[in-house]
C-alpha cells in the first residue's frame, strides 16, 4: 500500500525535476509530440505523462501524451 502512494509522488517530483531544469536550460523546450525531430539534439521534452511503468528491476518508464504502445515519447528513469 504504502508503494502505491509513493510512486505517484516519486514521479510527480521526477516531472517537476524536469521542468524545473527545463526553465532555465539554454536548450529550447518542445512538446512530447514533436520529439521525433529532434533525434540526436539537446532539446528538453515538455508533455503529459500518461502512464507509468515500474520494471522487476526497478527501472521507471514514463509514457508521454497516451498510454504504451501508443505514447508520443518515452523516458527512462533507472
């Protein structure tokens, strides 16, 4: 039980980590959606996080803009 509060909150604070970092980066900020275009750049990724996906070992998954397999943009907090 006691996971199941901490996760939400452990990921609320990952996402406003990251849009935290992302208001000051000199990287320019685009949506999940338009993340695709930006393959080998630095770029922070601004979106809605659909769902999330703990791994057996403990890896995070956060699936942007809708729920996996169809999600507009993954990340991967190990």
């Amino acid at each position: 039980m006691v996971d199941k509060i901490r996760l939400p909150l452990f990921v609320s604070m990952i996402v406003a980590l990251f849009i935290n970092e992302a208001s000051w980066a000199s990287e320019p900020i685009i949506s999940d959606s338009q993340a695709s275009q930006y393959v080998g750049k630095n770029v922070s990724v601004k979106g809605i996080v659909a769902n999330v996906h703990v791994s057996k070992k403990g890896n995070i998954f956060l699936n942007f803009g809708r729920p996996y397999p169809n999600h507009t943009f993954a990340a991967v907090v190990f």
